[in-house]
C-alpha cells in the first residue's frame, strides 16, 4: 500500500517560520559560525532563546511520529515501483538519472509559474528519458539552476534583513515540502504529480509577491505591473475554471491529459476502459490497442482487451494476448481466470482447468474462478467437482449469486430436488432480493409439487422482474400442471407476447389451448 501524502513537510514549514519570522535568525551567519565552529554560536539567540528549542523539538517529535506511523500503515517497507512508473530511477547511469531528476525538477517549477500543462497522470512514457546532452531540453535544466543560484545568492548575501528573511522564507517554502518527491532520499512512484506541488506553491506565492513589490519600487511604471499582476490572476483563475470542468467527468479528465502527454500508455488505457464501462466497445478496443503499442508490456491493457474480443467471440486473438500477459506477469491471477474462460470456450478443457488452477494459486480467495471453474466442471459433467466448486465461490463470497443459481440448477437438472431446495433457501436467507434465486427455487418447489409457496415464489420474481418472457412461461406451466388452466393460459400469452419465439412456451401453449377445446366440446 502506497499512501500519497503531502504533509510531511508541514513540521519543516513551521520551523523554518519560526526561525526566520519569529526569531529573525540569519541563517547565513549561523552557517558560518557552525562551519567554524564558532564558539559564539550562543550569541546568536539561537541557544539561549528556550522557547525556540522546546518548539524545535516538538515539531521534530511530531514529524518523527508522522513518518513512524505512515511507515507502519505503509507495511513497515517501502512500496513497490516499477519501471513505467518513474523511468529516470530505473536508468543504469548515474548521469542519466542525475539530468532526468533535474528535468523533472524543471517541470515542476514550469506548472507552478504556468499551471497549463496539467495531467492526471505522467507516468509510461509520457515524458521521454534525456539520453544526450544534445537534447534541447537541458536549457531548462540550466534556467531552474540559474533562477535558484540567484535566488539562493540573494537570500544569504543581502544586507537587507528584511529582503533577507522573505526570501529565504520563499525557498524554505518552496524546496523544503517538495524534497520527499526529489528522488534523493529515496525513489519515488511518480515522475511528476501535481498534489506534491500544494505546500511548494505557499513559497512560490512569496517569492512571486517579493518580485513584483521589488520591481514595482524600481520602476515608474507601476500602472504596468499591476496590470500584468491582474493579467496573470486573471489567466490562472481561468485555468483553474477550465480545470475544474475537466474533473467534472472520467471522461473529460482522461480525453484533457491527450494533449499533454499523447504517449503515455495509462491515458490511452483509462480512456478505453471507460468506454467499455459505456458499452463502446469498438472504440474501446482502439484505446487499449494503442495502450498496448504504446508499452507492448501493459498487461492491464492485453487483459481488458482480450475480455473484450473474448464477449466479441475473437477467441484466437484473446488466447494470444492473455497468454502474452501471464508470461510477462506470471502471477496475474485476473489474466489467467480469463484465459481460462477463452480456453474453455475453444473446448481446450485441460489447458481452462490448468488456468483456473494457476489463478487460485495466487490468488486463493477468487470467488469468481472458483466460479468459472465450477462451470468447466458442469460442461464435463464433473458434477460433484462443480457443486464443490460453486460452494467454494459462496463460501468466500456469500452474495455469489450466479454461483448459487448454477448449484440450484445442477441439482434440479440432477434429480436431486430436496437438496436443490435446501440450497435455494439457504441462498435466498443470504440474498433476499435476488429474483433469479427466486425463479429457480421455484421451479425446484413445482417440481416437488408444492404449488402455494412456488406460486408466490414466481410472483415475487415476476414483481421484481416484470419483463422476463421465462418467468411467465415458467409460471404458467406451474399452473398448467396444477390445473388452474385459466391462469396458465393469460402467462402464457403474456410469455410469448415478451418472447414469440420462445418454441418450449408455443408447443406447452398448444397443448393448453388443445385441452381447453376438449373441456368445451365435453360441455357442450
């Protein structure tokens, strides 16, 4: 477990606020005499001032406890990355992760002084590795050192005190909460993001506000600075209109980072894995295979896309991908469950069984390929290793549905109808509302002849189902056999009328209809 937090720097903050504002220490001249190892240190105030080092320690104290217990709630280890998401970190050259960070930290100094460039996510090659020196993006390197250089100068070297304390407050604001996501005390999961940004941006905002009050008071033309201030408050506040609406959806947040980072692999994924939750499939399909172009080991992007030309019944070309995806990842327990099911479907029953076995194995409760498997089981007429199968998808799932209907069912197709109705009942204590469990346990109670509670069982379903053309049919051959002919005969018809090409109702129907004419001839 990852947790993404931005407060680890708050006890950095404050003690820097202290020390500057508060205590208005020169942090040069501390330096110096710490360098030195000046034995009148004390004579800065920073020893003798009590209050100050009580509120050190505790802040100290308090940022320990913080990074103990995310430690802890984290699983006492540090998570685990991988190549896709921060590239740089995985570079065998100390030199090409050195300019990569660099980069990375130029980018981020880019969206805090133009927020425009905003995406949800920057990993899988979004934004390609530095490799040569040659690459014109090393201007940006020199121009974020520079700035800092100049910055740093002013804020040690000034004779001003004042500009001095606001200064250093600005940079202690502005680098302190952003060194977690430097990447120099430990590797990171992310090459930008945009929450690690929140608290750097207080620093940004008094360095911007110290600038422009400078320039202003150097200037006579302080109608332009003003404006250009309201020009840029103008413009961000805009973007931030513009940004909000792209949060408004998945939709629209997925479709704004294209722009932004066309080549990341993720953008692509999200974008087709929300179409299929709409049902677009064809277009879905185009997402995910670009995804997987994009980074030929996206074993996500071959498992959605192999579910879908699985449902498209493209079962050749799914058997390639999800094979492809549990041999780049072997315990990817959802891409072998899968597998399993387009292997069954090609009547590979060994080789589906194999992968419903694999699946397990990493991951052992797996309701749904317990499932699964339980249904190759019945397709082999393995009818003790189904029931024992779907019973292990109950079990680790109570609210199993389709598990328990498929028991229900094989009991009764079995002969075994007290047993199908003992496990009928038991589902429907578990779900109650679930018209399905209703229907089946229905026909399980006609069967043995008990009409009354069939009937109302049917009922119930139909209220809860009103437009099952099977419901109505079923219902009706329960009262067909129970002699209330009049009520079969309106289900009936209400059956075909929601399904005319159902021939099981057509022929019972007929027969009905026939009976019905004899009783009229005998009256008459």
């Amino acid at each position: 477990m990852h947790l993404k937090g931005k407060g680890e720097g708050v006890p950095g903050l404050n003690a820097v606020f202290d020390i500057l504002v508060i205590g208005k220490f020169n942090v040069l001249e501390i330096v110096q005499k710490v360098l030195h190892k000046d034995k009148s240190l004390e004579n800065v105030g920073l020893l003798r001032n009590g209050g100050l080092l009580l509120r050190m320690t505790l802040l100290t104290a308090g940022g320990a406890g913080m990074l103990y217990v995310r430690w802890k709630i984290m699983g006492t280890g540090p998570p685990a990355f991988t190549e896709v998401d921060n590239p740089a970190s995985f570079a065998d050259s100390m030199w090409v992760r050195a300019i990569n960070y660099n980069y990375y930290y130029s980018l981020n100094a880019w969206l805090l002084l133009c927020p425009w460039w905003l995406c949800f996510d920057w990993s899988m090659g979004c934004i390609p590795l530095i490799k040569s020196v040659s690459d014109c993006r090393v201007i940006a390197l020199a121009a974020l050192w520079l700035c800092l250089i100049g910055l740093i100068c002013q804020a040690l070297c000034s004779e001003d005190g004042h500009k001095r304390r606001i200064l250093t407050l600005g940079l202690g604001f502005l680098i302190i909460p952003f060194l977690p996501a430097s990447n120099l005390f430990f590797r990171v999961g992310f090459v930008v993001a945009e929450r690690v940004l929140y608290l750097p941006s207080v620093g940004y905002c008094v360095l911007l506000t110290f600038g422009f009050g400078a320039l202003s008071k150097h200037t006579r033309k302080k109608k332009l600075i003003a404006a250009v201030v309201l020009g840029i408050l103008f413009v961000n506040m805009l973007r931030c209109v513009i940004r909000s609406g792209e949060w408004r959806s998945e939709d629209q947040l997925f479709r704004s980072a294209l722009s932004v980072c066309p080549l990341n692999a993720k953008v692509h994924y999200n974008i087709g894995k929300n179409l299929a939750d709409k049902g677009n499939q064809t277009a879905a399909i185009r997402y995910y295979r670009e995804a997987v172009r994009l980074n030929p080991k996206y074993v996500h992007a071959m498992n959605n896309l192999g579910n879908i030309l699985k449902e498209r019944n493209e079962l050749q070309e799914a058997e390639e991908l999800l094979s492809l995806a549990v041999q780049i990842q072997p315990d990817f327990a959802a891409a072998w469950m899968n597998l399993g099911i387009v292997q069954n479907s090609l009547k590979r029953f060994e080789a589906a069984e194999q992968s419903y076995r694999t699946a397990i194995k990493h991951r052992r409760k797996y309701p749904d390929c317990y499932y699964n498997l339980g249904r190759l089981y019945a397709d082999l007429n393995r009818h003790v290793d189904a029931l024992n199968a779907w019973r292990n998808a109950t079990v680790l799932k109570p609210e199993h549905s389709l598990a328990w209907n498929n028991m229900i069912i094989l009991l009764d197709n079995t002969g075994n109808l007290a047993q199908a109705e003992a496990v009928g009942r038991e589902a429907l204590e578990l779900i109650p509302n679930d018209h399905s469990l209703m229907f089946s346990l229905a026909n399980v109670l006609g069967k043995s002849q008990k009409y009354k509670e069939s009937e109302a069982l049917f009922l119930k379903a139909i209220k809860a189902n009103p437009n099952a053309a099977s419901y109505h049919g079923n219902l009706a051959v329960l009262y067909h056999r129970w002699g209330h002919l009049d009520l079969a005969k309106k289900h009936y018809e209400i059956s075909l009328q929601l399904d005319p090409t159902a021939s099981g109702t057509k022929e019972n129907y007929g027969l009905l209809r026939r009976k019905l004419e004899q009783m009229q001839k005998r009256d008459v």
